[in-house]
C-alpha cells in the first residue's frame, strides 16, 4: 500500500493549523511537500511492486547462540532481546528448570500479542519462550504458572501508544504467600523478588514474544512513561481489607488464586490532586469522588490503591464494600455497561478499588486503570 506520513499531531488545532502544518505541510521523512505527495500517490499507475501480495516472515534466528556470558550480553542487547538491563542468560537447563512448574508442554502455543493500534507484525509464542523470558527476568520456577498466566492473555506490558500506557496486575489469592508476593511495606514498589521478576517477565515476553517495545515502530510514547521499565505487579493485603478482595468481587472464591490486568495511564501519589489536601479530619470518600470526578470515566475512570488505614476510614464512614462505595462515587453500580458503550469498550463504572501496602501511615495512590480480564492461575500448574 502507498502510505503518506505527516507531521502530528493532528488534534487540538485550528483548521488554519492544519492546513499550514499537516496539509501544506513537508513530509519529516522525504522533505516534500505532504499535498503534492498525496495527489502524486493517488494518480500515479501502479507498479509491479504496488500488486504484489505476501505474508512477512519474521526470522526467528538460530535455536541456540554461543559465547562468553559477557559476549551473549552483548548479543542480546544489541538484539533487543532485553530491556536494557543486564539479564540472567537463558540456558537450556535454567530453561528446563522453569518449564519443570508447569504441566503444559513446551511447545503449546501460549498466546498472540500484538503491539496494538495495528503497529507490527502479531506474533504468537509457546510456553517454553514464556520460559526463556521468565529465565531472563530471574524469575523462580515458583512465579513460573503467574507469568504463563498473563502470557496467556494476549496482553501486553508496552502498548504501542504515543500516550506511553502502563500495565498493572493484581494478584489474589493463597499463592501470595506461598511464592513471597509482597502486599506490605512498598507493596506497589521494586521490593520484593517475586513482584519484580513476574513484573519483569510479563515486560520481556512482550518485547521477545509480542513485538512490542521497539523505539519508533512499536513503542511510539511521546514523553514515554517510567510505569514502562516494569509491569506494576500488586497483590492485595486481603488480611488487612475491610473489603472482599477483588477476584471475590469478580466472582472467584475466597483463596482462589486468580490474576487480574488492568492498563491505563498509570497510578501515582493520591497527593498530586489537590482536593487531597491534609487536614486534621479528612474525608477520604469525597476526595475519592472528587478524583473520580476529574478523570475520564469513558477510556479507563479511575483506579485506587490504599493502605488499609484508608480503606478503613472509608469503610468506617459506612461505605463498608466497595460496592457501596462505588455507588458513591460514581452513581452508578458496579455493574458493567452494555457492550458498545464508550466506542465498542465493555466499561463498568469506571472505578476499582485495590487494597495493599502497610499500616503506618495514611497513605494512598490513585490513577487511570481500568481492570481487564481475570485469570485463574492453577490451570496454568
């Protein structure tokens, strides 16, 4: 297809704007004039090349590569098979080991990622380059069926968008404890193994198993966002909640352990609105509100994480499920909207309440995430 590049972006300008810049405007690729290059696409006959139909085969390169460690960390970082951070070297026994903690075999096709937005090639990957990536990442065998578990969406943890969208995922269930998930101190934060391997994983995979990533291709961020060198991995502190955690309120049992995606802009401290402003008494319900109210309810609402001090508070105000409490903030039931509501996207209120992190202080975050699908992370054993 004959493709004409412009120079963007195209939204909040004048039409003069438009006509002066993109319209009238020179190509940043070729130096010519965008106008001429249309009418010159659209009239002139089409060549051999025009016709010709195919599929691209994407080189997967040689099974195996040698070298000195330092040597495959160079390799691999000029390959950008990496995150550009040095990784732990795939080698078939640590491969191996991983693909030893789960029942699916190697070579069952996992999943189908695509960059988005229709950027790329969409590729698909097996278990076993689930295991090469989580092998990368310095994952333990143990976190192996949470990684297979995201892989298996199809999600990615880099969108393609030039709004540079982060990934998040919260974990429920019993397996918290058992691979050493932290859901206390820094719970949203690089400190504990097991949030950052899986979170990393989930990153890698969707460099080396989803064509994602690539720097003016398939990641095109324009400021870019720093939620993107990790996938927030967040297990739910359900022993300090004053709610019913959030697989229970999706409809999965109490202990089940079960993963839920969410993406959006990302989250950050709840102290950036101003409406959160720190007084001798605080109404947090209403700052919640307020935050809410202020966001985008239509592409991903709003999304908060407290400690247990906030939630609470909140709970103590009488709004003692995040029902009620959606119902609160938004209006409307927790419910989700009718398929094809805000252009095709099954949206619920656009509100979600997470639960993690330690006692000390009355410390909360808030942002745009909205929750996707949920997956039950036995089957993948």
């Amino acid at each position: 297809m004959r493709v004409q590049y412009i120079q963007g972006p195209v939204w909040a300008k004048t039409g003069e704007q438009l006509r002066k810049s993109v319209v009238f405007g020179i190509n940043p690729l070729t130096g010519k004039k965008v106008a001429e290059e249309i009418v010159d696409k659209l009239t002139r006959p089409l060549a051999p090349e025009d016709t010709r139909t195919g599929q691209i085969k994407r080189e997967m390169g040689p099974p195996t590569y040698t070298g000195t460690a330092a040597e495959l960390q160079q390799l691999y970082l000029e390959k950008r098979y990496t995150d550009f951070m040095p990784i732990i070297l795939p080698t078939e026994e640590l491969v191996n080991e991983m693909l030893k903690s789960t029942s699916h075999d190697p070579d069952e096709p996992l999943g189908r990622m695509f960059p988005g937005s229709g950027a790329g090639e969409t590729w698909t990957y097996t278990v076993k380059v689930a295991a090469i990536n989580a092998v990368m990442a310095g994952a333990k065998p143990e976190y192996f069926p949470v990684i297979l578990a995201l892989g298996s969406t199809g999600s990615t943890a880099i969108n393609v968008s030039d709004n540079g969208f982060a990934a998040a995922a919260v974990i429920n269930g019993d397996i918290r404890d058992e691979i050493g998930l932290n859901y206390d101190v820094g719970a949203v934060g690089p400190y504990a193994h097991a949030n950052v391997a899986i979170g990393r994983a989930w990153n890698l995979l969707s460099i080396n198993g989803g064509n994602c990533g690539k720097v003016g291709t398939t990641y095109m961020g324009t400021v870019g966002n720093a939620q993107n060198a990790l996938a927030t991995i967040i297990a739910e502190n359900e022993e300090k909640s004053p709610f019913q955690p959030l697989s229970v309120r999706k409809g999965f049992q109490k202990g089940e352990n079960i993963v839920t995606l969410f993406s959006g802009w990302g989250i950050l401290s709840a102290k950036n609105w101003k409406v959160n402003e720190w007084t001798t008494v605080m109404d947090y319900p209403m700052m919640a509100k307020a935050i809410h109210e202020g966001q985008t309810p239509g592409l991903f609402g709003t999304v908060l994480v407290l400690s247990p001090p906030i939630a609470n508070f909140i709970a103590d105000d009488g709004y003692d499920t995040v029902e009620k409490f959606t119902e609160y903030v938004t209006g409307a039931s927790a419910k989700p909207e009718p398929k094809g509501k805000f252009g095709g996207f099954n949206m619920g209120p656009g509100f979600q309440v997470i639960v993690t992190g330690a006692s000390n202080n009355n410390y909360w975050m808030a942002g745009g995430l909205r929750e996707g699908q949920s997956i039950a992370i036995d089957n993948w054993r």
